[in-house]
C-alpha cells in the first residue's frame, strides 16, 4: 500500500471541467432546435434543459454540499459526507443519474487525473496503489459511486485502483464508529514500520507464498486500516498469484549472479542478491517476498535445480 499525492484543482473547478467536456446527451439537440423554433417565433421557450445545463445547475445548488467532502477529507471523517444529490433539480432519482452519468473513466478529463495523481518526479507507476502487484486501470470511487452520486466525479473520491482491489471493496465504507474502514491513499502515508510479513513453504519443490500483517509498534487506528484493506480485499490471494513472477525474477538473477562467479559459491552469490533488495519501503509485498525467499533452503534448492536442468550445473 502506497501514497499518492492528490490532484489540488479547487474540487468545483474540476467538477466544472468535467461538465464542460461531456458531450451532448439524446434528446439535447431536440431541445435546442426548439428553443431556436421558439427564438425565431418570438415566443417563450419551454424551461427544459440539456444534460450539461441540469448538471451545471445541480452543481450549483450542491456547491455548499460538494465543499463538505473537502472538509471532510481534511478532517479525515467522511460521516459527515451527505449521500444521493441533497439539493433537487429534478428529483432524487433523475439528478443521481445525472451527476453518475458524468464518470467515464475513458474521458480525457479521467485520463488527466489519473497519470497526474500515479506519477511522481514525471514519471507513472501505473501499479495499483493498494496492492502494487496489479496495474490500476480503474478509479475507485472511494465513496462508492452507488450512494454517493453528487461525488462521482470529484478528484478527491476517485483513487486508481486495480479491478481486482476494486471489485473486492465493500460498499460499507464506515465502521459501526463512523470511521473508514480502508487505505486511502491520498490520506494515508506510508510507513517504515514493517506490518506485511511473508512465509514460504515447498509445493511440488517449488517455494510457496504465504502473507500475513502484524501490528508490531503501529498504532491502533493505522493497523485497523492495514488489516481491513489486507483481509477484505483478499491481498494475500492477490500477492500469491503474482508471486510467481516474482519467485522467477529473484530465482533467474540468483543463477545468472552465480554464472558469472561460480568460484564464490552458490551462498555468497545468493547474498550478493540478497544485498541489492531495497530496505526502503519495508512493506512492499515484492520486497517482503524477496526477503522472505533468499534465506530459505527452499528456495536455495529451487536455484540448485534451475543451474542443474537449465546450464547443467550441479552446485
């Protein structure tokens, strides 16, 4: 789990930008050959409006409850946070599904925000900022999209995530205390206080993965977030799945290392490895696995066989 830094546009500002750039809807050219018939008659036109005209206007009525999710976010307390779109237009049903009608993650407002928030010093990491073994391709709606319509398109709400991380986050986003329950990564930093752990074990004569988080010295309230997101987002199985290209890379640089200085011998050689994984960010699950791998006989024995089968070594 990681820290992105979130979009600074004034959260209306971008809400504006985003009407702005939606196209017309079915029905809005109908409108607007009527209001030129009606023009050119010299008589009233009928007070129906387009889509990007109904959502400027529920934007306006709502401007008092949109900065509510600003405040809200700074005080890191999203109970406050109204549902649906409180201020009517055209009713509870027809204004929901016009500020959810807004969101398309393909639009190029989306597209903006979403390399903006993944790259840092101008470069992307374009892996899920909850697992990092997924590439995101979504944005989570952090408030979910279902009950929380007036926010579909707010920067701060949406977070790229993985469809898998996503598919897996409950709709209960509050605990029973009315505080949120998952990683939020525009509001939660990263910390060098390890909590994700790994065990491996032998399948087959292949290493497994298994993870695991402990609390250690972390606060009460930062583990809760790291439990909830790690247990009812299933990262163990997510890691475990991704763990095999993993266990490859460290397996497939451990025999090349060991090709090119066979006289140091295959433990000295698995320690040069060993040396060059990162002790910075402690609880990335590569790292954690890399770790976890490079001082067990079973993954010594998993090298043994590949320089034995692949170079015809036998160490």
């Amino acid at each position: 789990m990681r820290h992105l830094k979130h979009n600074t546009t004034p959260p209306l500002d971008y809400i504006d930008s985003v009407i702005a750039a939606k196209k017309a809807h079915k029905g809005d050219t109908a409108i607007q050959a009527e209001r030129e018939r009606c023009k050119k008659a010299g008589v009233a036109a009928p007070s129906e409006l387009t889509y990007k005209e109904r959502c400027s206007e529920l934007r306006k009525r709502n401007e008092v409850e949109i900065k509510k999710y600003e405040m809200a976010f700074n005080a890191d307390n999203f109970a406050t946070v109204p549902r649906g779109v409180p201020v009517s237009l055209n009713g509870a049903k027809q204004d929901c599904e016009d500020m959810d009608g807004l969101y398309s993650f393909r639009s190029a407002e989306m597209g903006r925000l979403w390399e903006e928030v993944l790259s840092t010093d101008g470069y992307l990491n374009d892996l899920c900022p909850i697992c990092e073994a997924v590439k995101a391709k979504t944005f989570d709606h952090y408030l979910p999209q279902t009950k929380y319509q007036l926010f579909a398109v707010h920067p701060l709400n949406l977070i790229p995530c993985c469809t898998v991380c996503n598919g897996h986050k409950l709709k209960a986003i509050l605990d029973d205390n009315d505080k949120r329950r998952f990683w939020n990564a525009y509001l939660d930093q990263n910390t060098t206080e390890q909590y994700l752990f790994c065990d491996i074990s032998e399948e087959k004569g292949m290493p497994k993965a298994k993870f695991r988080v402990e609390q250690g010295n972390l606060p009460d309230r930062y583990f809760e977030i790291v439990k909830n997101s790690f247990e009812d987002l299933k990262l163990d199985k997510n890691y475990r799945e991704s763990s095999g290209r993993e266990i490859v890379r460290l397996k497939d640089a451990c025999c090349k290392y060991y090709l090119k200085n066979q006289t140091a011998g295959l433990d000295v050689c698995m320690q040069t490895v060993a040396d060059t994984i990162p002790d910075t960010d402690v609880n990335n699950w590569a790292n954690v696995l890399d770790k976890a791998l490079i001082g067990t006989e079973v993954f010594k024995r998993f090298v043994q066989t590949a320089l034995r089968q692949n170079f015809g070594i036998v160490v």
